[in-house]
C-alpha cells in the first residue's frame, strides 16, 4: 500500500482515526521501502530497470524480472514486553502495539531471461548486501508519515540461520535452493483496533471525619 493520497477523502478519514501509531499496512510498507531502496542503489547499475526488482517468491521465477524479495516469514518478539493499554479519548482505551520481525529472502531470479552466470549472481547479491549495510534502518514515520506516536526505527539485519535452514525455505515452495541473501527486519509494531470502552466517572462522594482523637 502506497501513502494517504491527500486529495481523498475517504483514505484521510481513516489516516485521521488510525493516526497513532502504524496499522497493518505497515508490513506491506516494509517491503515496499526494501524495493525502492535496491532500485534506487541498483539501477542501471548493476540492475538495468527498475521494474528487475520486485517484490516476489521464488516460485515466480518464470517471471521476468532479476532480484526478487520475499517475505518468507513474520513473527511476534516475544522478548519485548508490551506497554499498557492507550488511552484514546476519556472513556476508550485500547491495546497496545505488538512487535513483530519480519524474515526477508533476496535472490537472483534464474528463470529471467537475461542469462545470468554465476559471477553475475553473486555481483549482484554483493552490492544489495552493500546497501543494505549502509542504509540498516529506516523510521516507521517515514513508511507512514500520518504517524503521530514516536516509534523506534525498523532495523535490517542479516538472519543468523543456517544452510539447512535456508534449504528449506526454498524446499517449502518446491524449488532447489539457490545462493540468496536472508535479512530479518524489525522491530515493527502493529496497533489494534481493539477498543475497550471503560465507564466514565460522573459523581464522587468522600466523607471526612472532622472528629479529634
């Protein structure tokens, strides 16, 4: 999903109400800023088009496209402890963020039909390991710039798993396991709709004991 489009009514609506903190799109708006970013580091060099790079599985390599992107998995940190429930209004409260980190495969498509050789595979995985060294984090508020809740920023990291864990990525959609990079990227928060609706306070009796002792 792409940025609220100011010039629709219906979409500012909603940026208004959810304007907190990041809603679900903000998984989508992940991907999205790892394409933007290889395009714009990639392309003409060593990357011909921006249109190579694409969001992708590798069970879409028939496609014509070079470097795919693919969000294999999206798991809860369970080490991060959520805050307290937000308060929105005088009687509404709702629950806070949970964290998430989101596991990224990048590969080389070798269905396109440029005729990469195994030189030109790893020329290309070097330099997207190159970015996204050098640019290894980006602000949830740039992602969504309606945001109005500080959040801290989504970092990319490389994935510690191993061969055999690689493997079977690739395995799981039917296909031989080619060189490919895993970055993980996190954390990133997704709020809840989930409004409790608590009972507000109109009267308050005290009674005060005046008497000495």
């Amino acid at each position: 999903m792409g940025k609220p489009d100011n010039g629709n009514v219906s979409t500012v609506a909603i940026t208004v109400r959810r304007g907190f903190m990041s809603d679900y799109s903000i998984i989508s708006n992940c991907s999205d800023h790892m394409v933007t970013l290889l395009r714009e580091k990639m392309c003409p060099e060593p990357i011909p088009s921006a249109n190579n790079i694409q969001v992708s599985s590798p069970a879409s390599q028939d496609v014509d496209y070079l470097v795919g992107v693919y969000l294999y998995d999206i798991v809860e940190m369970q080490d991060v402890a959520l805050g307290p429930n937000i308060r929105k209004g005088r009687v509404r409260l709702t629950r806070p963020p949970r964290p998430y980190t989101l596991y990224y495969c990048i590969f080389v498509n070798g269905g396109s039909q440029m005729g990469l050789k195994d030189l030109d595979v790893q020329k290309i995985l070097g330099k997207v390991v190159q970015i996204l060294n050098d640019n290894d984090s980006v602000l949830p508020v740039q992602l969504q710039p309606w945001l109005e809740t500080p959040e801290p920023p989504i970092v990319f990291s490389q994935a510690k798993i191993n061969l055999e864990e690689k493997h079977r990525v690739w395995s799981a959609l039917h296909k031989p396991y080619n060189l490919s990079l895993f970055f993980k990227a996190g954390p990133v928060f997704l709020s809840s709709e989930d409004v409790i609706t608590t009972p507000e306070v109109v009267e308050a009796a005290f009674n005060v004991d005046m008497k000495k002792k």
